[in-house]
C-alpha cells in the first residue's frame, strides 16, 4: 500500500514537471515572437494584416507585397519613418532629399507624426534645374520637407482640416473616405500607411510652404 502511494505521488510529481515544461516552452515561444528582429516578421502577419486593409489608394498596387521586402507596408510597420520610406521604391527620391537636408534622425526620432510623402513621379514633375537648386540649397530643403509633418498619427477620419505643420506654416487637407487632396492641387494616392512613429500619406506633387 505504501508503495502504491508513492507511485501515485511520484506519478503526480512527474505530471507537474511535464507541465510546467510545457509552461516554459509556451513563454519561450511568446517571447521569441516578440523578439524586434527577425521573428518579427514571422509575427507580422497578423498586425500588417489590418494596417493593408486600413491603407487606401491606387498607388498602394505598387508598394511590395512580400512581408520580407524592407518597402511592404509590413515591414514600414516595424520602423519610424525615415528608415520606412527608405525601403519603398515610391519614395527613392524623398528618401535622397531627406537625407541632403540631414533630417533622417529628426524624422526616425519623432513622435507621433504624419507625413505627407510626395513620390518619385511628384518631384519629377518639378523641372530639374529647379530640383537641383532646391537639393542644393540645405535651409530651403529642410523648409520644403518640414512643410511636409504635422504633429500626431492622423487617422483618415482626422486627416481632413487645416494643420500646423514642422516648418511653420499650415497646410489643409480636404476630403473624405478614400479621396483626398492636400492644398488643393496634390492628392493622396496611398493613404493611412504605418510605421513605427508616424501615419504616412503618399502624395503626388510636391507641397511647397507659403513662406
């Protein structure tokens, strides 16, 4: 009888360890996937999976759907925004003015920010005489890209009004749903994109600050 009870006991015991092994391993896996780097990726389909249903526009066909590729709206998830529109081959030229102006640390360190991201084809319209006197000219660059920010992740129910942005002056978003236009001439083509610190909409022409 003495024996049959330890048996039971020890039966118990070993149930309990299996158990809590179990445990151990369950918390080691959570913790794996909320590991920042590569296990993020494998993590990300279930959070880029919303921000792609949230993201609106035409142009949003031409951002990279593999999760991997640094320029899909998964990986622009992951990062603040300098390093996000560095991924996108919408915002090649952006990313190069940006860079001039030595704004990339100011943009990755904000807070809470939305950005109007003009793309490639926006600065293109520019002539490019111009556009070299702009790339060459720091204080007016910065200028033009800090036009560019407003303080806070506007939601597309918060985008539509009038915001102070970075550099000073204001800039006024009209519209609703999925149309929007920023003063009046540029549009947004890929809206309510995210990254880690800032709501991004891609615009097609170039905001130039009234002052």
């Amino acid at each position: 009888m003495r024996l049959t009870k330890a048996s039971a006991l020890a039966a118990a015991a070993l149930f309990t360890v299996s158990l809590s092994a179990c445990g151990s391993d369950d918390t080691a896996g959570d913790a794996d996937t909320a590991a920042p780097a590569p296990t993020m990726t494998s993590a990300a389909p279930s959070m880029p999976a919303s921000d792609m249903m949230a993201t609106f526009g035409a142009g949003c066909a031409a951002v990279p759907a593999d999760a991997s590729n640094p320029g899909s709206f998964q990986a622009m998830a992951q990062v603040p925004v300098a390093t996000a529109a560095s991924g996108n081959p919408l915002l090649s030229t952006l990313v190069t003015a940006v860079k001039t102006a030595g704004l990339v640390d100011s943009l990755n360190t904000a807070s809470e920010v939305t950005v109007f991201a003009p793309t490639n084809d926006a600065f293109g319209k520019i002539p490019e005489a111009d556009l070299k006197k702009v790339l060459a000219d720091k204080k007016t660059l910065t200028s033009i890209l800090t036009y560019h920010v407003v303080p806070g992740k506007l939601s597309p129910e918060q985008v539509a009004g009038t915001h102070k942005t970075l550099q000073g002056d204001s800039l006024t978003v009209a519209g609703s749903g999925e149309e929007f236009k920023v003063d009046g001439a540029s549009s947004v083509v890929c809206g309510n994109v995210q990254t880690a610190n800032a709501t991004v909409y891609i615009v097609d022409s170039v905001l130039m600050p009234k002052s």
